[in-house]
C-alpha cells in the first residue's frame, strides 16, 4: 500500500514540474568560481583587489630616500601620502613627526621630503620618519 503511493508520487506531472524547477533555480544560481559579483554595488567604489593591495605594500625595512609628499591627519593618526603615488602610509609618533605635525598647524600646504624607514604589521605599512625637509 506504501509502495503504491510513494510511485504514484513519482508519476504525478505536479512532482515533475516542482522538481525541474528547483533544478533549473539551482543551475541558474551556479557559477563555477564563486559570485564575482558578490559585492558590487552603485553607490559605492569597487574595492581594490588584494594584488592592488599588495602592490602598494612595502617590505618590512625598506629605506625611502628623498620621497615627497604630504602630511595628513586621519583621527589620531597622521598620515604621509607619496606624491605621484596612491601610496599612503601611517607614522609612527617620534620627534621628526611632533615637529612636522607642529609646522602645520598654520600651513597644512607644505609638502616634505622624507627620509625613513617602512615597517610592516598585519598587512599595513607604518612610516619611522629619520630626516624631514619643507618643500615650498
């Protein structure tokens, strides 16, 4: 008795059509590589991939020499983005960054040429800054 209900579900055209359909669903939602669009949206900036990233990132102890540029304020941090570059680096707070911060405060316009060295930590570069000059 069982047995006979359980086929006669199987030959129902009701059971085909819901079956094929959840099928077609499946196979119209399936990418073989993920949802590349899977965070794409209109009112916002695509994000830079993480070979983007990557590239800006320098090595732990690189020496810049000579690099121009400027000095922002982001919150507590102060920033120093290279110029011709998209590269923008935290300081870390010695006394070259007190002096340049304290030069600013009238004139946020200067652009500097900096001397120091890059450290790394998790995935960030921060800036020890050795020698500071104002460009005008």
């Amino acid at each position: 008795m069982k047995m006979s209900r359980f086929t006669s579900i199987f030959r129902s055209p009701a059971f085909w059509v819901v079956a094929v359909a959840s099928g077609l669903a499946a196979a119209a939602n399936w990418t073989p590589n993920g949802n590349q669009y899977e965070n794409l949206r209109a009112d916002e900036p695509p994000k830079s991939s993480e070979d983007d990233r990557k590239k800006l990132l320098l090595r732990e102890g690189t020496q810049l020499d000579d690099v121009k540029g400027r000095f922002t304020q982001a919150g507590d941090r102060t920033l120093f983005i290279e110029e011709g570059t998209n590269r923008t680096t935290k300081c870390l707070e010695n006394l070259w960054l007190q002096r340049i911060v304290s030069s600013q405060k009238n004139d946020r316009s200067i652009t500097w040429q900096v001397t120091g060295k890059v450290t790394e930590f998790e995935g960030e570069n921060f800036l020890i800054i050795e020698l500071a000059s104002k460009n005008r």
